[in-house]
C-alpha cells in the first residue's frame, strides 16, 4: 500500500498590513492620501555603531531566538524526547517505570461454576479450539474422538446461532458470567480468548489439555496413538527418548523439522538467522520419558511455517502438501535448547496448565510462539521437558494470504528473546513467583508490554482461584551443565532422518547420489556386525543370491537356512517348525558379531528404520497384536496347545532361577499360552548365552518356534525392556494371496505378508523398496 504524505500546513506569517493614515485635524480641501513615511526626513547613511544602537531591540530578539533553535537542535540529537522540551511544566516529567504487581498468592478466593449449565460437568481430557465461522467439517470430526471434551471459545466475529452438537461453546456473555480476572485484557476479535476455555476446563477437571485449531485433522481420530498421555506408567517412565545433544554451547535453538525428515522447511517462531541450519544431528542423548509435560506434534500438509517461506516457497496457488517421517522417533529438548511450539497442535499436562496464557499485547503471529518460548523457560525450573512428536494432525492449505505484517514483531524480537530467556535467572522461591518475575523482567526488555504483566498476574490468580496447584520447583541443571564437555558414549544414540521430498520449494536439493551413499554407509556402519539369519520356505535357486545382494550391502553376512540344502548356494538345510535349535550353531560360527537378526522370506525388511533401535536389547513382535496373542491351553477341538502347554511348563520348571523368574513375572498363567508367530526377532551377544542354555532344556522337544521363541525372550528379559522397534510395522496375514504396493509402506520398520519367489518378484520387491533405499534400483 502506498503510504500518503500529509498536506504542507499553511505558512504562520500573515500578509502585511497597509501603512495607516496620519490622523486628520480637519478637513483637507484636496482629499489627498499622506504616507506616513512622508512625513519623515530622508534616512541619512548610518555607521554600524548607530545602527546596532538604533535596531538594539531587533537584534537582542533575533540572538535569543537563534540561541532556543540552537539549543532545541542541540537536544534533539542527544535522543531526548522532544515531548519533553514541549510544556508548560517548569519541570521536566519522567516516564513512570513498570511496576512489579503484588500478588498475594495466598489469600485468592475460589471461583465456582455454580450457574452455567455446564456447573456439575466434569472432564479430564479437554479440547480447546477458537472458533470465528460456523463448524468446519474437521471440527466436526474433532467432536468424535472419544475420551475428550471439545470447548469452543468464541468472539465477536463467531456467528451468533454458532452450534456443534458435542461441543460445549462459550460465547462472550458466557465467558463475562464466568467472574475470572483475565476477561479486563481479552481483545474481543482474537483467537486468544482461548484462555478463558483453558480456565473453564480447569475449573471442571481437567488434566490434560489439547490446545487445537478447527481446521486440523487428528490423523487415525485417536490422539492416544501419537502423543503420551499416561505419564505416570511405568512404560512411560522406563522409555528412552531421544533428545537433541549439549555439545554446542552456542546453541540455543534447533530446526525439529529436520529431525523429522524435511530439511528446507521451518517452523514459524524460528529465528530467521537459523533458517540455514539443515544438518542432522550427529548424536542424540537418551532421557528417561515422564517430564514431557508440553508435547509438540506436527502438521501434515500445510504445517506451521511463516510467512517468509508461505511466500517465498509456494508456486502460484498450488497448495502446500508437506509430510514428515512418522516413523522418526519423538525427540526431546534439553536445558538451555528451545524450539518453536505452537496454540493448534499442543498437548499441555496438568503440570504445564500454567503455561496456557497467550499473551495479548503482541500480534496475534506472535503470541502463542512467544507463549512457547516463554513457557519453555520457566519448565525447566519444574524440571520438564518439551518433546516432538511425529505427525499427529493433516491441515489442508486452504489460506488465500499471509499476513507478513502480523509476524514482523515476531521476526524482529525473536532470536533477542531466546538469548535473554536462557540467561535469565530467579531468587524467587515458588513457581508462580517466578513466573511473575519473568513476566515482569519482559516487560522491562520491550518483548511485551506492562499489559502482559498484569494480565500475567490476573491469570496466576485465576488458576488458583480454579483450584489449580503449583508445581514444585526443582534444582535447574543449566547452571551444573558444563557445555561442550565428552558426554559418556554410553547416553549417546545415532539416529539418521529420511530426506523426504518436499514440493514447491524453491531450493533445489543438492548432492541427492552422495546423500544417498552416505546413508548406505552409515547403515552399514550400524548394522555391519550384525549376521542376517534368513529362512527361505520356497525354491532357493531364483531367490538365494538375491537375498544375499540386497541385505548383504547391510549386514555382516546373510545365513540362509531352507528345508533342503543346497551347497553351491551355501544354503543350509533346517526346519522352520524348529527353527530355533539351528540358531546356537550359527552363533558359535560368529563369536564376535554383536547380534543376530532372524528373518523369514515373507517378511521386507526396512533397515533404514532401524537404525534408532537399541542394539543392546532384544526386539520381537510383542507389540503387534496379531502376531504376538494369548491363547487357552483348554482350547477345543484341540491337542495342539494343550501338548505345547505342557512342554512349556515343564521347561520353566527346569530353568535356572533367574530365567524362571522373569518368565513368571510375564505369565499370563499356567492356563495359557503365548503364541507368536517370529517371523522376525533380533538377539544380541549379551543373551545369546541364555537362548543357547534355554534351547538345551527344551531338548528333544517337540515345541514349535511359535511357543519356543516368546517363551525364551520372556524368560531371557522382561517385555518392557524390549526394543519396540517393531511396533508399527505392518502386519495384515489376511492379504497372504498376493503382493500389492498399497500393502508397503517404506515408513515402518518390516512389512508382512510380502512374497519373493523367483527373480520377477525380487524385481518387483526392489521397486517397492527403493522408496526408502534409492540406490537399490541400481541393482535392477
């Protein structure tokens, strides 16, 4: 928009006045008009002393008038304000500093819900949207998730017969009866009136928090499959999560996109000077989970990007359709490493509720990623983490412009922020003391305004007056983290992200080949002293050598067991039914691999998946519901499992004590039995002493692979310590027929059923595969 200079104002001289007439005594008979200057003598020539003494006045005027100009000039450029100078005051006027609010913390009184219809209803899984138009049809499919409560918050530009049947909605007279202090600071036309929804949720029960947009998608309808909701389990507490490394002291913020496989995109609240950052990270460290009280998840499709790359980065009105990797592992953020986070795909635990409060004295961009900043800080006092998650919603492109103007404060004031964020440090000794103080400490920087404290104020008195309690605060590990220092190898992990493709960027990818090379050594690096077992069930002459060219580029070495031997093709005879008494064999023959991957013929392998699995551990398909079950041992109409029950009770009563130990601790009784179907496990060395022992007590046996191997790997280690890498891989024994690339999927880590049985198929397998490994089409 062109910017109008105002009109010049009109000049302050006025036109001179006529000379007047020397008064009339009486009357002159010829009318004549007389000048006044005619009635003086011709001026004589003057000196100069006579001329300063005859003009004194003129020029006394004239130097003071000079000397103010001067001075006013004077004061102009040493910054001081011109206001200033400019009234009538004899005094000059000083601006009033921020002051700190006091807050007794200590004496807020409840606020209830005793009058809306909604006072007895109670909830502990909340979804708070703003919502500015009538249900989308993504709002409509929010409401059915089942276990969570949509609220919907609205404004002034909500339509007033707004209604969604599921959804609670609170319009802005619903929201004024509520009695809470934060209503005095709420614009009326924002979406951050969202705070007044985290309160109402709050106020009835909440302990978890999704802050949502209304026009995402939850991709599977169940936020239970992407984000951690139990934080309290035990599985939750005993995981490893990846997070980001310490080692750069100068860093102190991280691009998560790259982590998830697309290294030209960028969140929106990343500082812009950070953009160039594309290198994955080299190592990770591992964090026990149960602090991840902010959870981050991804968008699909249009994800949260600014407008420098909505604007820079789009072909014409094409619209953006990004993906991540789902299967990259969440990550976690240390101490002193933050990360953009965002109001429309956020789960905040109740630990976090405080963090909820989007700030109003900045542009509406800007508020939630400052909110995330800020809410980053003071977690680590409480000694919680943020962690990201993998794709959890699809947000299709459907925005027609991007308000640049909206982000500049944003963009301006970012990167300072951060910075000043992990300088920043508190004597205060409780939670919301502190809170205050950065809110206060913020304000004094210009990140927000003296609203924002107070508003910051109102909203800690509110949570309390709902009935929240404070966090405790705990020992911050910035201040005891020496950065830069060797971590111990043994807290580091190699994860390496996928390079997905990414349309309408405007920044070609370079060096795609060497990229390519690279992963294949790095696989190689991480799987090369692992041995492959391999059990072909069909012919070996048209599959054998193919199998040994495509995951002989990987592992150690392929062994390949069939029911007939074959010597030219090194194929070793063996019976799947008793698959697991050929294994110790094969471990003798390789005492210094560092494990053994069994693999059957009709199951993919994606090695390129596996590279964040602990090596240390065991992997099966435990996690997979339709490989790994539970039967009665009482079945009807049938021997079979009554015989393999009593085989199984009979070598657990021979096991050592400490095997004997872990396998009861995992029965699910002596009147069942746990059947898997193995078509891929992973033993390292540290338990292959215990398979071979285990395998010597089964004996002359007759026990199938399907009984014998859970059986062993819950003797050998309890469930919840396996790797469980294999969690998402696809498994549909339903489509046993025929192959189909709808069925594959490169994002997991194995796919089931997939048959090769002659050199076509392997052509066909590699096709499918080069998905996720390109340079395999250089085998075909």
């Amino acid at each position: 928009m062109m910017v109008q200079q105002d009109p010049p104002f009109p000049s302050s001289k006025k036109p001179p006045k006529p000379h007047r007439k020397q008064p009339q005594t009486q009357p002159q008979p010829q009318q004549t008009t007389t000048i006044l200057s005619d009635h003086f003598p011709e001026p004589e020539s003057l000196g100069l002393p006579k001329w300063v003494s005859f003009n004194l006045f003129k020029v006394t005027t004239f130097t003071i008038l000079a000397l103010v100009i001067a001075a006013l000039f004077f004061l102009h450029n040493t910054n001081e304000s011109s206001a200033t100078f400019f009234c009538f005051n004899s005094h000059t006027k000083k601006p009033i500093p921020i002051q700190l609010p006091k807050v007794d913390f200590n004496s807020v009184r409840p606020i209830s819900d005793k009058d809306s219809v909604y006072a007895s209803f109670t909830s502990r899984r909340w979804i708070v949207v703003s919502v500015s138009d009538y249900p989308s049809d993504s709002l409509r499919k929010l409401v059915k998730i089942k276990g969570w409560q949509v609220l919907a918050v609205g404004n002034s530009r909500t339509p007033s017969d707004w209604a969604l049947k599921g959804a609670i909605f609170m319009t802005l007279e619903d929201q004024a009866n509520l009695g809470f202090r934060v209503l005095d600071y709420l614009p009326y036309d924002s979406y951050v009136r969202k705070t007044i929804g985290y309160l109402f949720a709050i106020q009835h029960g909440a302990k978890m928090i999704f802050d949502a947009d209304d026009r995402a998608e939850i991709v599977g309808d169940d936020l239970g499959k992407h984000f951690d909701l139990k934080l309290s389990s035990v599985d939750v507490m005993q995981e490893r999560i990846l997070q980001y490394n310490r080692m750069n002291p100068n860093r102190t913020v991280v691009n998560p996109y790259v982590h998830f496989g697309q290294r030209s995109v960028w969140p929106r609240g990343l500082p812009l000077e950070n953009v160039g950052e594309v290198g994955h990270e080299e190592y990770y460290n591992q964090v026990f989970g149960g602090t991840q009280y902010i959870q981050q998840g991804l968008s699909n499709g249009l994800p949260d990007v600014d407008s420098v790359f909505y604007l820079t980065r789009k072909l014409g009105s094409e619209s953006f359709d990004i993906r991540f990797d789902d299967n990259s592992p969440k990550v976690a953020l240390p101490q002193g490493v933050m990360v953009p986070v965002n109001s429309f795909n956020t789960l905040f635990h109740s630990n976090s509720f405080w963090a909820l409060m989007l700030p109003v004295s900045v542009s509406s961009m800007a508020s939630d990623v400052i909110r995330g900043y800020w809410a980053q800080r003071v977690l680590w006092e409480i000694g919680g983490s943020v962690v990201v998650y993998p794709p959890t919603i699809f947000r299709e492109d459907k925005i027609e412009g991007y308000p640049f103007a909206e982000e500049k404060d944003l963009h301006v004031n970012v990167g300072r922020l951060i910075k000043f964020l992990v300088s920043w440090r508190s004597t205060k000794r409780n939670l919301f003391e502190k809170i205050l103080d950065l809110s206060f400490a913020m304000a004094k920087e210009g990140f927000w305004t003296e609203k924002d404290l107070q508003f910051t104020a109102a909203w800690l008195e509110d949570l309390l007056a709902v009935g929240y309690n404070q966090p405790k605060l705990k020992t911050l590990e910035l201040d005891g983290i020496r950065l830069g220092t060797t971590v111990n190898q043994g807290e580091l992990k190699e994860f390496v992200p996928q390079k997905l493709p990414c349309v309408h960027l405007g920044v070609k990818e370079s060096e795609t080949v060497n990229y390519e090379i690279g992963n294949l050594v790095r696989w190689k690096k991480n799987f090369g002293n692992i041995v492959l077992i391999m059990f072909v069930s069909g012919s070996v002459e048209g599959t054998a050598l193919e199998w040994r060219l495509l995951y002989g580029r990987i592992f150690k070495t392929v062994v390949i067991l069939s029911e007939k031997a074959n010597e030219e093709l090194a194929v070793e005879e063996a019976s799947l039914d008793q698959i697991y008494k050929y294994l110790p064999k094969i471990f003798e023959r390789f005492t210094s691999a560092e494990g053994f991957l069994f693999l059957q013929d009709n199951t993919i392998l994606n090695y390129w998946n596996l590279v964040q699995a602990d090596k240390s551990k065991l992997w099966i398909t435990d996690k997979v519901p339709q490989s790994w079950t539970t039967v009665s041992s009482k079945k009807k109409n049938s021997d079979w499992f009554s015989k393999q029950a009593r085989m199984v009770k009979k070598v657990v009563s021979t096991m050592p004590a400490h095997l004997q130990v872990s396998y009861k601790a995992s029965s699910t009784g002596e009147k069942s039995l746990t059947i898997c179907s193995s078509e891929v496990f992973y033993i390292p060395r540290a338990f292959v002493g215990d398979f071979v022992d285990l395998v010597g007590l089964v004996g002359n046996f007759n026990m199938h692979y399907k009984v014998a191997i859970p059986m062993f790997f819950t003797a050998m280690d309890s469930p919840q310590q396996f790797d469980n890498v294999f969690f998402k891989m696809i498994y549909k024994p339903e489509l046993l027929s025929s192959n189909s690339s709808r069925s594959y999927s490169a994002q997991v880590p194995a796919v089931y059923p997939w048959t090769v049985s002659n050199e076509v198929g392997f052509v066909e397998l590699i096709r499918v595969m080069a998905a996720g490994d390109p340079l395999l089409m250089e085998l075909v």
